[in-house]
C-alpha cells in the first residue's frame, strides 16, 4: 500500500500527473511550470503542507511575484512594464488555481485560498502587421541566399526558409501548427494545407497561393534526395525542424533585413496575413475560418489595425466641422 504523502513534492507529481491525463504536452508544462515557481515559494517561506495556506499567503506570493518580476536589462515604457507585471500575474493566478482546486478536490485542502481573488486577463496592446516594405526586405534576403547557394544542402535550406516564410504569410497557421506539418498536409493541385491539430486539437484548412506553391515545390524536390521521414520540414542534418529552430530562422531573417528594431517575430505573420486577408476579401468570418479562432471577438483584436485604417479613411479630404458644409 501507497502511504498517503502531504509534502509539496509529492503533490506536485500528483498535479502533473493529473494534468497530463487530460491536457496536451504543452498546457502540461504551462500549468505545472507555474505551480511549481509557487511551491518552490512556499517551501522557502516554511509553509511545509497545503492546509497551513492562508489567504494572506496566497496575496504574500502575488506580491513577491510582482517585486521579482523586473529585469534592469530590459527597456520599455511605463506602460509596458505596467502590461508586463499585470500579465504576469494574470498566468501565475491561472496556473495557481488550477493547482489549488485540484489540491481541494484530492482532499488535500478542506477549502480553496484563493477563494475571493481574482486578476482578470490582460489587456493586449494592438500588434500591427509587417509593411509591405518589410516583406520586401524579408523576400529581398531569401532571393538572395537562395542566389549564393552552392552545395544541394545549401539549396535545400534556402529553399526550406522561403517556403517556410511564403506559407507564413499566406496561411496565417500559428508556429507549431506549421511545425507540425507533414508531407501528407500539402496538396499543391488544389493550393491547401491542412492543419491537423491545431488548437484545442481542432483540424482546419488554409491556402497558399502560386508564389508559394513554387516555393513549396522547390523545396520539396530538393528535400526527397537528402532527408527520409514524413515531416515537411527538416534540418541540415535532415532530422525535424522544431518550433524554435523556425523562431531562429526569423531571428536571422529579420537581422540580416535590418529589421530587428521592428517589435514582433513569427506570430506577426499572422497578425499580417489576417490584415492582408479582411483588406483584401473584406471577409471577417473568412478570416476567422482560415485563422481558426473560435470566436469572432478574437479575430477583430487581429484585425483590430485594418479596421483602424479603414476608418481613418473617413477623413481624407475634410473632417467632422467639413462634413457640417455639405
């Protein structure tokens, strides 16, 4: 027989245990990574078991959250630093009461501290898409190392980022619903991508259009001949490319673009291609379709720049006070 353990630790690896039986791999590690920063607190300040927890204690640790939570090494405004604390303490609060009812339901806890405490969401600054000047600038540098490219390895990897960036920009999938991809998801015929679990492990289709589908089909003609396996994007070496070996990719491609005091990285794509999208189409539940957002309050935050600048447009030639003469 088990013996029934009330330390931090044991508890811990209960909760992890929990949350892998119901959640993916990923939400595994947001809610655990958080509850783990709490227990460590909780273990320094000699809180040796969960029913010595208090309310007091749980607004002791937002607190030291807070006062830790700046980085002498980072620049930003006032209002910046006020989104950081406020967003961090919004993550913290999520991971912690997930923590805590699930420490109440095992019985662990007669009641749940955090009872009466609340941080609401946080409100996201508006994130404006890439230029057309900066995509040209991004084109510009893939152009030209695809030019360079001597070797058939050469060639694949400057055909790999191109296509990966095209297909960015056209589909507007999220970075590891594109790191996920498999040969088996690009039909080049019919110009579609299909994104197999994507989040909340629902499935959708996007497209792409003729620039990308070149650059796709480029691509995958050189893979065939230097990597096996049935994921679409590969390394040098040909293993898989991860979610943050594509980050890097973006990295380099925005320094060797001069663009690296432009705020924003591979998420921005999709910011700018549901722009590009609802300019084009004037289609917002198209764009929520192809974005795949469950809701469409979450497709006007992403658009929330072309509905800005569609607006303005009222003002071209005269204002409210011109308006009055006519």
């Amino acid at each position: 027989m088990v013996q029934r353990d009330e330390s931090w630790r044991w508890l811990l690896e209960g909760f992890r245990y929990e949350l892998e039986a119901q959640v993916r791999p990923r939400t595994v590690e947001y809610y655990y990574d958080h509850a783990s920063v709490f227990v460590r607190w909780a273990e320094s300040t000699a809180i040796i078991e969960p029913r010595l927890l208090t309310k007091r204690d749980i607004n002791s640790f937002f607190h030291y959250i807070t006062s830790n939570c700046h980085n002498p090494k980072r620049s930003c405004s006032a209002g910046e630093e006020a989104r950081h604390v406020e967003s961090l303490r919004y993550h913290y609060y999520r991971g912690l009461k997930r923590f805590l009812s699930w420490l109440m339901a095992e019985g662990y806890v007669e009641y749940n501290p955090l009872d009466g405490i609340a941080f609401k969401p946080p409100t996201a600054p508006p994130i404006e898409p890439y230029t057309r000047e900066h995509k040209e600038k991004f084109l510009a540098v893939l152009d030209y190392d695809w030019k360079i490219a001597k070797t058939p390895r050469q060639r694949m990897l400057a055909a790999r980022d191109k296509a990966i960036t095209s297909l960015f920009f056209e589909s507007g999938l999220r970075l590891q619903e594109l790191a996920d991809l498999r040969l088996k998801d690009i039909d080049l015929n019919e110009h579609r991508v299909k994104v197999r679990f994507g989040k909340l492990g629902k499935s959708r289709l996007s497209g792409f259009g003729p620039q990308t589908r070149k650059s796709l089909w480029r691509y995958l003609g050189l893979r065939q001949a230097l990597a096996e396996g049935d994921k679409l994007w590969v390394t040098e070496e040909g293993r898989p490319l991860s979610s943050r070996g594509i980050q890097e990719i973006f990295r380099r491609l925005k320094r060797d673009a001069g663009l690296e005091h432009v705020r924003g990285l591979v998420h921005k794509c999709r910011h700018t291609f549901a722009t590009d999208l609802l300019e084009h189409t004037g289609d917002m539940k198209a764009c929520q379709t192809l974005l795949g957002h469950s809701t469409l309050q979450m497709t006007q935050r992403y658009t929330e720049h072309v509905q800005a600048e569609h607006a303005l447009k009222y003002y071209d030639g005269g204002g409210p006070l011109d308006w009055m003469k006519n």
